[in-house]
C-alpha cells in the first residue's frame, strides 16, 4: 500500500442512519456529499458501530487486519444477530500487504450428510417453501467459526482470548440496544416467538420487546464463545457445544450430526481476479457467483466510454442493465460449488466473451429476458479446444493489509431457530440451493442443476467482498454489501462511481443504486433517480419498478488523498465507520 500521510485527526465521525429500510429520500441525492472518516493508522467499517470498535481497539492493541476482522466478526455475532452470527457461513478475502497477496477463504455452510437433491419437493413435485426456509432441515454445516479461528491461525498476530474475549464481554455483561435492533426484533417477533429458545434469547420475560436504550445480556452466547477460547475451533464442532447442536437437531428434525460437525472443512481458494481500465480487482470465486459475474459484467461495460455519460442517466442505466441482464442469465446456468461441478470461470471473464455479448447489445432498445438465453454455450462453440440479511464489513491496518468479508445466516435471523443452551441462532443457507432446477428461490434467483443439493456440498451465494487496485498494483477500496441476489449489482456500481466517476468513498456509497437480475424482467431502482431518466428507460422497453427497500449497505475503506477513508452506508441504522484509536 501506498504510505499514508501523517495528520492530526480532527474528528471522529460514526456514521450511523434513519431505521433499517427507511425511506431513503434523505440521503440518496446525486448532489449530497457525505464525509468520509479518515485515519493514518488504520479503520473498521461494519454494519454495527458497537463491533466497529471492538475492530478498531484490536487495532490499536498491535493487532492486524485478521486479527480486527475475527473481533469485529465475533463482536457481530453478539450485537448484529439478524446477519452477525457463529451460525451461518460466509467468505473472506484478504490482502497480505507484504507479499503482494490475495487469499480468498471459504467458509461457507455445507449440505449434511443426509442431505439429497429433492428434500424439498413435496409429493406434488413442487417446492415446499416453508420447510426449506424456516424448518431445521434448511440449516446448513455453519462455517463461521472454522472461517474465523483459520484466518486467525494462518494470519492474525494475537491470541483465540485476546480476539474473542471482547465479544464475550459484550455478551456476559449486555450491550445497549439501538433503535435497529429494537425495530428489527420487533419486526421479526411473530416468526422468533414461535421458538422457545429464540423467544428467550431476544424477548423480555413477558415476552415484551427490548426498547432502544435497554440492556441485553446473553449467557448462553457468551458461554459458547468462552468455550471456543478455550479449545478453539473443537470448542464448537465438539463437546458441549456440539451436543448442544445436534439435540436441536433431533428435537426440531434437522439433519445435522455432530460427524457432520466435525467434518467441516473451510476450504482456501484462489480468488478471481481481472481488470477494469486503468483499475484491477480481485473478488470471491465459486461458490460465489460474486466475482465471476462483477467482472464479466465489468468487461461487458469496458467497452462502451461510460464517463462522459451523465451518472445515472438512462443511457448509462440502460447499459448498466443490459450488461446485468447478460450475467444474471449466465449465472442460472454455470454457477455452482466447484468441488461438485466444473464451473467455466475462464471463459465467463474471458474479454472476447464479454464482446460477444456486447455486440448483442442494442445501445437504444431494451432486449427482454425471455430472448437472452446464458450465452456461453454459443461462445464456447466457437472457441477452440447466490439474505437480504448479509452483512459485510472491510479492515484495512497501517501496514496495508485488507480483509474484506461478508457473512450471513440468510434470511433475517435464518431459520428463527435458537439452540436451546448455545445462545446462537441457525442458519437457512440450504434455500440457497436450486430446490428444483428452473424454480426461484427466495430472491427469485434461477438456479439449475449445477446448483442442485447434494451431501457436503456448498450452496450457490451472491456474496462479493472485493479489493480495487491501481494501475500500479497497490490497493485503493475494500468493499462488499448485504443484498442478496442485489449484491453483485451493489458492488458494480461502487466500482463504476469510484473508477469511472471518481467519486469520493462517501458519495459513490449514498449513490441511488439500480437492479436488474434477468429474472424477474425488472429494473429496481433506488429513491434518487430522475423520474425524467425512469420515463426514459420505460420508453427503450425497460419495465421499472421502485425498490421496496433500499438497496444493500455497503462498508467500505479506500485510499483517498493519502489517508484510509471509511464509508458505513446510511441506508441501515448503526452502521460504524470508526478509525483505530491511540494505542492504550
């Protein structure tokens, strides 16, 4: 990394915002500009400002970016728990500032052993919904805890206790409730207070909802963190804990055994990796269909001069969406677990595909999804011989090294099922899976057979942590966002304000955001955008439609005039941006 200049810092800003899913009218404007927090040490950006400086305190105790991202990461499993977890899964890129590095980490949850292709189709031969949502058969092998402590192992520079005990307090000694967790336990009370557990663990007593400004302790929680301090990663996939898992598992009918426990395996991987004009990236490769499909849609727009176009403007949309459209299409197709299925990474970022599918691109027409079959099929002849409720946050340590990491438990919550005497909340990862080839699941996500559920496997994500580089090779922005099947498209257009309208970190993340995902045929648009450029982009053959939430919320650092500038994103209450402290 370029040396950050010396400064004296003059403020500490945590940005935080209006209720989760406001109307966003306040602050999506093209003309606001919002200023970032900066640092000359280093910064934590997080959905959640409570884990935000618990990051930032690792920091300032010697600690690296691993070592901040694990904190920050079990920090959120205690004050974020709608997308925080130990129960889910998720995916970590890091940077090695020394060697000039990139690693990408799999933790993501994998099928049980008894898992198999149809376990939700009923006997009609459809998808039954509920069981692969909300029952405990949807809970997938959590990996959190395996993805953290490896990180932690092969890069950090402190201690299981020094990085953990901090949740662990936050957990045993309670925390203050904000008004996001308030409205989001009220908001998710019928589906948790249909489980013991659940309604124990986020309820009062009386079953009365935690006010902004209440104390909520968690012992159960805090014990299970205490015991992966103390026998690390078999302090969960072992021993008490695991036999905590595997009794909810028979009292609820999931399918998880504590082989299955033991048996996770997080899995290290080469990212993908490609450019973007002057800029180069490196995102997470299958099963992600994050990186593939941000290049390939990346490559697509490379071709077209997109600067001297007025940001969102409808021409500019227009090819943001055809160029969605195109990828989308593709991942209903090729995307899977690559340990299960060969997924053509090569060809889908190969630049001469991304020109054959621009020139099927009609600069002033929209194209309708139903006539943009996946595409590759023809290149490839030609040649010779996937919860709204993710949440991400990015690290960057005076020494240059970067964690960007997105994790999740799916749905807001997962599954809504606690285990009784852990603390900690399922996952429903398994909905990520293609249930039936050619039905959606609960994003309206496409999948086939690539995707297809099979014992062990990973199911498909949309997950995208990523790290932008300069021409010279040295990092310039970490990010990532929740979203769901909106993720990529979020961290398309991070990148194209950054590179292509060299916007400041703070503006290109309050910039109205679009989406369009192939299927369903419609663009989802963001408070913001000129009505003039939606009349538009109507008159080309668009049907749009306005978002019915805001669209993800990204967390990210970049290097701007010297200095570490951190972005948490206004669209969700509580988000923290916060700059490593003096050292104690």
């Amino acid at each position: 990394m370029k040396s950050l200049k010396s400064f004296v810092l003059t403020s500490i800003i945590v940005i935080s915002c209006s209720p989760a899913f406001a109307d966003n009218s306040l602050f999506l404007n093209k003309d606001s500009r919002f200023h970032p927090v900066v640092s000359d040490r280093g910064m934590v950006v997080s959905q959640e400002a409570i884990a935000s400086r618990v990051g930032a305190d690792i920091l300032a105790a010697g600690g690296n970016a691993i070592d901040a991202a694990v904190a920050t990461g079990f920090a959120l499993a205690v004050t974020l728990p709608r997308a925080g977890n130990i129960g889910g899964g998720g995916f970590m890129l890091v940077y090695l500032a020394e060697q000039k590095k990139t690693i990408a980490i799999d933790y993501r949850e994998m099928a049980p052993t008894t898992a198999h292709r149809d376990m939700f189709v009923n006997k009609q031969g459809d998808v039954d919904n509920a069981k692969a949502r909300y029952s405990a058969q949807s809970s997938g092998i959590p990996g959190t805890v395996a993805g953290l402590l490896h990180a932690l192992k092969k890069y950090g520079r402190l201690s299981l206790s020094e990085v953990i005990q901090p949740a662990v307090k936050l957990a045993t000694q309670g925390f203050e409730v904000n008004h996001d967790l308030s409205d989001s336990l009220r908001s998710s009370a019928e589906r948790l207070q249909q489980q013991s557990a659940s309604k124990r663990y986020f309820y009062k007593k009386n079953g009365d909802f935690y006010l902004p400004g209440d104390r909520l302790v968690q012992n159960d929680l805090g014990a299970t963190l205490s015991r992966i301090i103390e026998r690390g990663e078999v302090g969960f996939y072992q021993g008490r804990t695991a036999e905590l898992i595997i009794a909810q598992m028979q009292r609820s009918g999931g399918l998880i055994t504590g082989e299955d426990l033991t048996n996770y395996l997080v899995v290290e991987r080469t990212p993908v990796c490609g450019t973007y004009r002057s800029a180069s990236l490196c995102a997470m490769p299958p099963p992600s269909s994050g990186g593939v499909h941000l290049l390939q849609m990346l490559n697509i727009l490379e071709g077209w001069d997109i600067a001297k176009l007025e940001h969102n403007s409808a021409a500019y949309m227009h090819l943001l969406i055809e160029a969605m459209r195109s990828a989308y299409a593709d991942r209903s197709l090729y995307l899977g677990d690559p340990d299960f299925t060969p997924v053509p990474v090569k060809q889908l970022i190969d630049k001469q595909y991304a020109a054959t599918l621009r020139a099927q691109i009609d600069t002033q027409k929209a194209r309708l999804s139903s006539e943009v079959p996946p595409g590759l099929d023809d290149f490839l002849a030609q040649q010779s011989p996937e919860s709204d409720e993710t949440t991400h946050f990015s690290v960057w340590d005076k020494w240059g090294n970067i964690v960007s990491n997105t994790y999740t438990l799916n749905f807001a919550y997962g599954n809504g099922i606690a285990v009784e005497g852990a603390g900690f909340l399922l996952n429903n990862e398994m909905d990520d899976f293609s249930s039936k080839p050619g039905t959606a699941n609960a994003y309206g996500l496409i999948g086939g057979v690539a995707n297809a559920i099979a014992p062990h496997k990973r199911p498909l994500s949309s997950m995208t942590p990523s790290i932008v580089f300069d021409a010279t090779g040295d990092p310039i922005m970490a990010t990532g966002s929740p979203g769901g099947s909106t993720i990529i498209t979020i961290v398309l257009q991070m990148i194209l304000n950054r590179v292509d309208f060299a916007m400041g970190i703070a503006e290109a993340t309050a910039a109205p955001r679009i989406h369009h995902q192939w299927l369903p045929d419609m663009v989802y648009y963001e408070k913001g955008i000129s009505s003039d450029s939606l009349h538009i982009l109507q008159q080309m053959g668009h049907g749009v439609h306005s978002a019915p939430r805001v669209l993800g919320a990204t967390q990210s650092i970049a290097i701007q005039r010297g200095r570490l500038a951190g972005s948490a994103d206004l669209r969700r209450q509580g988000a923290g941006a916060v700059p490593q402290p003096n050292s104690p």
